[in-house]
C-alpha cells in the first residue's frame, strides 16, 4: 500500500495489499485448519458419490474381484496413485454387486502429510479405516501396524508409489509386506469414459459424472518369505496390466473381456489362489494376464491416457 500525499490521509488503493509476505502463511495455516479439511472432505466425498451413482460400471475379472471380499482372506489391494479417487468407491460398487458385507482393502495406509490427511478423510466416508503413517518417519511402522492386520485376517490397500512419487514405480514396502505375511496381493486398474487428468506429479484421474465406468482386477500375486524383490516387481507389473486393460476396455471391451476369458481359460485346473509346488510364488496364468519381461512394464498406458484427456469434458 501506498501513503496519500497527505497527513493522516488514506492509503492509495485502499483495501489491495500485494506482495505481503504473510500471505502464503496464511494460507497454508488456513489449509491446515481441522474445519476447512474436514469441509474439503466432505465436498470431495459427495462429489464422488454423486459420480459413482451416476456412472455406469463394469466389473472385470469377476472371480478375483470376489476373492477379494472374501471373509476372513487376508488381502493386500494394490493400485498406483492416480486412481485413487476412482478406486476409493469400488468397494462400494462391490458391495452392492455381489451383495457382500466384506469391504475391500478396508484398511488404508495414508501419510501424515497434510494432503494425506485430507485423503485420510475422504476415503474414510467410504468405509476404510485409517493407518496414518509416514514414507519418512513412519513407514516401517505403518507396514508393522499393516502386517498384523493382515494375520488377523483384514484387507488393506496400498497405493505403492505414493504419496511422493516417482509416478507408477513401486517401493519396496508392498512387496515386503507380501513376503513378510503370505498375504496375496490383488492390483485394481480403472478408468471411465469422461474423466479429468490433472497436472500433478501422478496425474491424477478425476471422474466425470454421467459415464461409462470400468474395474480391471488382476489375479492374487502370492510371494514367498524369502521373495520381497520379485513381488514389488511382479505387483507393479499387475497394476500396470490392470490400467492398461483398463484404458483399452474404453474402446474394446469385447477385447478385454476375451483376454481375461482366455486367461481363465488357460488357468483351468490350477490352484489359483496359492504357491506352485515347487515353492515359486503364484500368479494364477500370470503369462497370460500381465505384461512380461523383467521389468515392470507401462506399455500401453500412454496412450490411452492420452486419448482420455481428448474425451475430458470442459
């Protein structure tokens, strides 16, 4: 603000402060306020309500989306950050679907972050419990908090490339879950006909109401105790299969529902749901349903999420 050419006159532009450097103090104490989060988070949960009843779903790779709410099956539900506002309703849309009580990865890991807290109190609204941990000074205390809810039998999901980044790499921390408790692992991809990608570090998908809608579910990933650095591998490898199948169910899903048909079809006769004989880990016909190659593999997402921003409304 600028002195009037008077004594005790005004201030030109009376009202305008530019350049204070409180501002962004203030700001930030305001987003850190428990109201303004807590009002953050319900218009983000009754948005996304309002998007998952107006969306038209479709459920893929139905058995292993109902091995997931079996009762008293430890479960560990995988998917990359930038579905997590889409995926945080499947659970929702399962329920209603199988008619089960069982909620999918009912315990979320989340950080101690500001913006994890806010996510913390989103998901909430739909049925998760909460694990508030850090990937700075609380992650191995998460994973321990993690690991004996899995040995009594609960679900938990993971988004293993959060809350940070880098975008769709996994850390170590999922597969040495998967290792540490024999908990199978189920990645989710998903996607929808009208949907928002933000410009943030993990591109962020935010639905659009009035759409078609798809879950991709991969089959288990099972891991030896002695098996953490494959698993991490072998999880990011699904997740990235499921989004891919995902992204392509949007234009082909007669093609998606085939490959998973043959995929089951190859599997027939397998125990799917546990370690081969020899002792290697399981991933039920894992040739025929995820990518291959030593390592994970983002082959095909590009550009259908290219192709997801051209149908963005607005």
């Amino acid at each position: 603000m600028t002195a009037g050419p008077f004594p005790f006159s005004p201030p030109l532009c009376y009202g305008r402060v530019t350049n204070d450097p409180r501002r962004p103090d203030m700001l930030k104490r305001l987003q850190r306020h428990p109201a303004v989060q807590n009002a953050a988070a319900w218009l983000l949960g009754t948005y996304l309500t309002f998007v998952f009843y107006t969306t038209r779903w479709t459920v893929v790779n139905e058995p292993a989306a109902r091995f997931v709410t079996t009762p008293g099956q430890p479960m560990i539900v995988t998917f990359w950050h930038e579905g997590l506002a889409l995926i945080a309703g499947s659970q929702w849309l399962l329920r209603r679907r199988f008619e089960v009580v069982r909620t999918i990865g009912g315990h979320v890991l989340v950080s101690r972050h500001r913006d994890g807290r806010l996510i913390g109190e989103i998901v909430r609204r739909f049925g998760y419990d909460i694990v508030h941990a850090s990937s700075s000074d609380g992650g191995s205390t998460g994973l321990r908090v993690l690991a004996r809810l899995l040995k009594k039998g609960e679900s938990i999901a993971i988004t293993p490339d959060g809350p940070r980044g880098p975008r769709r790499v996994a850390a170590p921390g999922v597969g040495q879950l998967a290792a540490m408790t024999g908990a199978p692992a189920v990645a989710i991809g998903a996607a929808t006909s009208r949907m928002k990608i933000l410009p943030s570090w993990d591109r962020m998908r935010i639905p659009l109401p009035f759409a078609r809608g798809v879950f991709v579910f991969s089959e288990p990933v099972n891991a030896g105790r002695d098996q953490a650095e494959w698993a991490q591998e072998a999880i990011a490898q699904a997740m990235n299969e499921a989004c891919a199948q995902a992204d392509r169910w949007l234009t082909d899903p007669a093609g998606v529902e085939a490959h998973y048909a043959a995929g089951s079809r190859a599997a027939a006769g397998d125990d799917t749901r546990s370690t081969a004989g020899d002792g290697k880990p399981s991933t039920a016909g894992a040739e025929n349903r995820s990518t291959t190659g030593a390592e994970p593999s983002t082959a095909g997402t590009e550009s259908p999420s290219a192709s997801a921003e051209n149908r963005t409304a607005g």
